[in-house]
C-alpha cells in the first residue's frame, strides 16, 4: 500500500512529520509520498517559491526510506486539486491500493474540496484524528451529513482490510499531534527567533540559506 500526503509545507515541520510516520508503521506502508502543492485551492499562494518547499521536503526525509517526495502537483498548471493528483497516480499505480493522509480538521471541510466524491473511488481516506479533543460521537456532530454519511458506508476499523481493496475505505488513527503549525514556525522565524526543535535541521538550514520568512 502506497501512502499520498498533500500540503503546502510552507515549511514541513515535525507536526507533519510525527502522524506521517505513526501511519506508517501503523497501516503499514509500502511508501509515503509526499506531494507538495503548487496552487492550494483552500487557502492564499504561498510566499516562497514552490522549488524551495520542494527542497525543503527532500532534506526533511532523507533519514526515513520509506518516505518519497512527489513532485507531480509542483510540474501541473493550475490548481492543486487532489482528485488530480489520485487520478495521475491511479494512471501508474493501476492496483495498488492508495491510502490518502487527511488530518481530521481538513476531513471534516472535505464537502468543500473538488470533487470529493470522487477521491474514495480512487484511495482509501486514511483520517488522522487528534487524541484526547472530541471523542468519535462529538467529531460525527461536526461532519457535514454528506461527509457523515460517507464514513457510515465505508469506514472500518481493521487495517487489514484496506490491503485487500485499492480503495473505498475510511479508517481513522489517533496520532500524535504536536502543538507546531507552518503558521506558527513562520512567525517564531520572523520574530528573529530560533525555530529549532520545530522543524528538522536541515530544513532549518534551507530556510537560513535562502532568508525565507524574514
């Protein structure tokens, strides 16, 4: 099973990093690959150049092999729809099944994405949900009904059976989630404070050698 992790990472920082592993070795995964976006559809355009988060997300996961940086969305004109980037990647990896990462706070808006219907006909939605904040009946009050009646028809509880299905699933995990937010990495770099312990070094050192977020 092939893992899609989408973001602007604008930087990555451990609080991408941490759950991303934990839905590793928990599932587990062949592979993570992370897809950077170009234009995300949700919010403004980033202010660093799309190559340099790139970079950024290759220094970030070196250490772990089998994290993969995917750089389909960044080489696409327009914007960076997720139903895009699952029909390109079902294009080469025709059964293998795919597990799309979704924090719970952007599940929760997924009524709102493009198509978003369509994105469990081509991957399981793998939810990573925070522990100890909601308990699953107070997360099911804040799902849209479309939402919610879309995990009533294919959420399930056994790992073992997103293996032997492609796609069609929704399976929730408690991660672990760092209080640590691009936003807030961002505005800690701008302050002229140190940002270490935030983000790996090496991003650390992309960000030094280029005075991003000055």
């Amino acid at each position: 099973m092939i893992g899609i992790f989408g973001g602007t990472f604008n930087p990555i920082h451990f609080g991408h990093l941490r759950p991303a592993l934990e839905i590793t070795e928990a599932l587990p995964l062949q592979e993570l690959r992370w897809v950077p976006s170009a234009l995300p559809p949700h919010r403004e355009e980033p202010e660093v150049d799309a190559q340099l988060r790139l970079q950024m997300v290759k220094v970030a996961v070196l250490s772990e092999p089998r994290f993969r940086v995917d750089d389909r969305e960044l080489r696409r004109p327009g914007p960076s729809y997720t139903v895009d980037t699952l029909e390109s990647l079902r294009q080469e990896l025709a059964t293998e099944p795919l597990a799309l990462l979704i924090g719970m706070d952007a599940f929760l808006g997924l009524h709102t994405w493009h198509q978003w219907s369509r994105l469990i006909e081509m991957a399981h939605l793998i939810v990573m949900q925070r522990p100890g904040v909601y308990s699953t009946a107070q997360y099911r009050q804040k799902m849209h009904p479309d939402v919610k009646a879309l995990v009533d028809q294919h959420s399930v509880t056994d790992a073992r059976q997103l293996h032997q299905l492609k796609s069609g699933k929704v399976w929730f995990h408690a991660v672990t989630q760092l209080a640590i937010s691009a936003t807030g990495v961002r505005r800690v770099i701008k302050s002229g404070h140190s940002a270490r312990y935030l983000t790996p070094d090496r991003v650390l050192e992309v960000i030094e050698h280029n005075r991003l977020y000055r």
